[in-house]
C-alpha cells in the first residue's frame, strides 16, 4: 500500500473501529479476529465505460456502487461484513475531485454498512477509471450460505422488484445484507445468490451448484417499474427484463417451504417484500405461465454498457 | 464474483487447502479461522504503462509481480499469508492467452508461498490490463510488525543490494515473507516496510510513523549490479540510485543493537545477507560518508515508467 496517495486523508475521515487494530496506512491492514467465526472474503472490480458511465453516474455514484457490489456479494452468503480495501487507477488527467468523490461514495455506504476502509493502493494511470474493492467478513453461528444447498421441493424467493436497472438502480441499490442476516437467523437459507448476471442466469448458478432444477412462474415475477420503462424503448417484454437484465442486486433465495410459511406468516424482515417465484425440480430450468411450461435458456450476462 | 470467467479454470488449477472451506466460484470465498490470530489485509493495484510495459514484460511475469508485491507488503509486516483474491480488466482485444498466462504467473508464486487463490472478478474493457490482487494472513504469536516502532539506538538493516531495479528484478524479485517470518521468531523486530517508494523514501514513511529519526552509512549500503548499469545512462551515482530507486522490494529492518549482535552471531535466516547500514536517532534523515554528515531528503516515488 505503499503508493497511498491519500492515506493521510483517509485515515481523517475513516471512523474508528474497535477491531481495527492498525489501519489504514502500514503496508497491511490488522484486524482483529475474536471469534472461531469463519472469514468471508469477496473482491469486484468496476470498470469506466463497462460498469459505469463516469460523466453519467458521477465519480460518488461509482465509489457508493463499488462498495454496495461487494457487500451484495457478502448478504448473499448472509455474512456480517467487517472492513474493506480499496485500489483504484485513476486517470491522470483527473483532479483530486474525482478521487475525493469516489472515497466519500465508497464511505457513506461503508459507513451505512458499518464497514471501514482499511487499507488501500492509490494510482494513477494513462487509463480510465478502474476501481476495485475487496470485503472481508464473518460468517454467523448458522454458517454461511453457499449456492449449492438447494434441494427438490424448495421454494425461490427474490427480495425485491426486477428488471431495467440500466435506468439508475445499478448505481443506486441497497445491498440486502441486513435482510440477509435477518433472513437466516429465521430459518436456515439453504441457497442463495445476488442477482448480478439476471435472474434467469444467476438462478441458473444455484441450480448447477446444487445439482437440481426449478420452474419459475411467469406471474408471479415482480417487474420493476424501470422494466416497463425500457420496454417501450426496447420492443423487449417487461417479464423478459425482469428475466434477464444484468444487475438487479436482488437476492435469490431458496428455502424450504415450511420456513417459508413462517416467513409469510411473521414478516421478519422489515423494510422489503419477500416474492416467492417458483419451485425447485429434479431438473432443468423452466417458466411456467398460462400456454403450459416452457424451458428458460440460462442466458449469461450481457455486457449492455460495453 | 459473478462475472469470473476463468472460475472453472481457475478452480481446477486451485490446489486445495485445509482452511479454505468454499471457494473458488461462491460469492464470496470462506476461510477456516481457527486461532484467535489477528487477521492481516493488503491490497495492490497494478497498472499497465505505470507499474509495468506488457510487452516487455509478458504476462506471466505480470501476473508473478502483482502476487509478489502482495505478499513482499505481508512480509513487511511479518504476517503468514493464508489466501488471495484477484480482480482483473483484461483489455478486450486481448486473447484468453493472456489471461491464462497472467493466473499462471499469479499461481506460480502462490503457490510457492502456500497461498491459494480463493476468489476473483474477471472483466474486459477498453482499458489497459489493470490487476488488483488482496492478500490476506494471518499474525504470528510474536505480533504483527507495524512502521511505528524504531527506538533511537535501534539499528537499520536492509535484507539485500538496492537499486536499479527498473533493469528487471522489479519484475523477477522473491518476497522475503519466509525471512521476516525468520528474522520475527528470532529477535523481535521494532518496524519494517518494504522498499517500494526507494529507500530513503520508505526509511521515512518508518521515521515519521515512529517519531524519530536516522543516520546511514553511504559505505554501508549495499549497492545492486543493476544501480552501476543504470548510473552509466543516467548520470546520476549508483548510491542515488540505491537511495532513490523504487520498487527495490527488499526489507528495511529495524531492531535493538543486542538482537542484531545476535542476529550477526548466529546468523538465522538463510539464503540472503543482512547489511547494517544505520541507526535511529532523536530525529531527522540523514547520510554520512567521509565529508560528514548531511540531511538526505526523503524524495518520494516517481514514476518511472509513467
């Protein structure tokens, strides 16, 4: 971490943390580690012009989005985060401004989040904007949820409305973390994934990981206002938006059905409404709507800023 | 995680390890935290144009470079590296040759350090090749060794020849993780940081974060084949270049004159020779050779290829 350009003015900003025992600005980071608890670890890199349009989005959008990705990837292994890292290339002929915005971004989710930034390497390049961050965190008493435990029978649920999050939700979403703590100290999640390359793909993840199917019915997916939007404009169905765009950060999540009884019954979770959206099957993925079942092709994620 | 591309590649390259329960290919990776050791956390940016020239250097040796910087900024502080994730902007005109050639270099020095690859984010763009990697470790019963605690009367070593590193060992250097781990269970060891900025540079990062300063020894310190190339070209001596030259990524050590009497009797890391090249004083930075002794300014990292 050595080329730290703005350790000093990190270290200012960034708010104390008991189990932060050095941190930021020796070459590692050192944090406590109390608990037998497993580490969770995730990293994702965004990247100018492929991720996010910088004149569009805005250099805080970015930093708050490249924080929340990552602590997507944490929610949807119902892990508790406990600091991060961040290295950024930042193009030269940018000013401090851009550096400084990308930081407060990366901070107000941080701190939302209770999550410090300890450490980091700060550059500057011929290149775009390239940021990337890394999450550490813990796994609760109830383990980490993998995508491999879905079983025949289990219901699939998704924490939120889908599709057209090209509009501004990929840059404004809340990551699920806290209902996904909420969630699994409920009732045992047996499989779960945040929805980054589209529902269908992304449940098709947990499907190959657990070796079982599932059929998704047609109406009972939630379609997000941005996906009847973009509709009009794309001369692609809502449903289909909500099937297949990039980017949701919903989670999948997929439960027996008795939890999920319970779950509707008493509403653990504040703040979201839980869909149930299909059943797992020996095998296969398929949409089920009034013209009977048809197979649903896994589409894998498009690259639709690129 | 959701767009690693190489996942399942990567996963059948992965030698497995006792304390990686899941990963690669989750959203996030587990780790097996057994010991109630504090967990160390470093990250570093490699950048394309700035940090290394692709063409020369290919990107086996790419890859070798941003895992060893990573594992020289444990070294530093004496941790055990445990695991490291991986994110990538490949540039999109680029094969997967390159990919494959850059995880073979990361793996190649991974694996020598014991140090699995647990996780990543694999993208492309219209960038240059951009690589983050994040290392994490795991502290020793003796402590990890932060910057902070040079003591004047302390003495400052250096674990080899410095300068001119730009010639190629910047690219082909073997972190001196096994030696700080050495040197650490032998005699404890006050402060250290890697050589990174150039050593007059990164001797100060060591100064201000102790509060105090030091004297070296122009005939002490050890000076690379490479410095007395490089001052053929560049009209400056070798000695600038071994006091200025970034990316030298050898240790400076600092320890109590009676553990280093020690260290110089008994001799307990192999394979490498420790120069003693100064002291700690009440403050300031200073050189001294036969003309006495003058201020030596801590002039920063500049970037050389940039």
């Amino acid at each position: 971490m050595a080329e730290f350009a703005f350790i000093e003015w990190l270290r200012a900003r960034t708010p104390t943390h008991q189990r932060v025992l050095i941190g930021p600005g020796d070459d590692t980071a050192v944090v406590a580690w109390p608990t037998p608890a497993p580490m969770l670890i995730t990293t994702d890199m965004l990247l100018e012009g492929s991720c996010f349009l910088l004149a569009e989005a805005g250099p805080r959008r970015v930093g708050r989005k490249a924080m929340s990705v990552n602590l997507s990837d944490m929610a949807a292994m119902a892990g508790v985060p406990v600091a991060a890292v961040v290295s950024v290339g930042l193009p030269r002929s940018a000013g401090r401004e851009l550096a400084e915005e990308l930081y407060l971004g990366l901070r107000e989710v941080g701190d939302a989040f209770q999550t410090p930034i300890v450490g980091g390497d700060t550059n500057s390049w011929d290149g775009p904007l390239s940021i990337s961050v890394t999450l550490i965190g813990e796994a609760t008493p109830q383990g980490a949820v993998p995508r491999s435990g879905a079983k025949v029978g289990d219901w699939v649920m998704v924490t939120g409305a889908l599709g057209g999050s090209i509009l501004g939700h990929h840059l404004d979403f809340v990551p699920r973390v806290r209902e996904a703590l909420q969630l699994h100290a409920f009732a045992p999640i047996h499989a779960m994934i945040d929805i980054s390359d589209g529902l269908a793909a992304d449940l098709n993840h947990i499907l190959v990981a657990s070796g079982c199917g599932a059929v998704l019915t047609a109406s009972r997916i939630p379609i997000a206002d941005a996906a009847r939007q973009l509709s009009q404009q794309s001369g692609k169905s809502p449903l289909q938006h909500a099937l297949r765009d990039g980017d949701d950060i919903e989670l999948i999540v997929v439960v027996a059905p008795e939890s999920f009884a319970r779950l509707l019954a008493e509403q653990p979770v504040s703040g979201i409404v839980m869909y149930h959206i299909g059943e797992c099957v020996a095998s296969g993925l398929w949409l089920e709507d009034d013209q009977g079942r048809q197979p649903l092709p896994p589409a894998g994620y498009v690259h639709w800023l690129g």
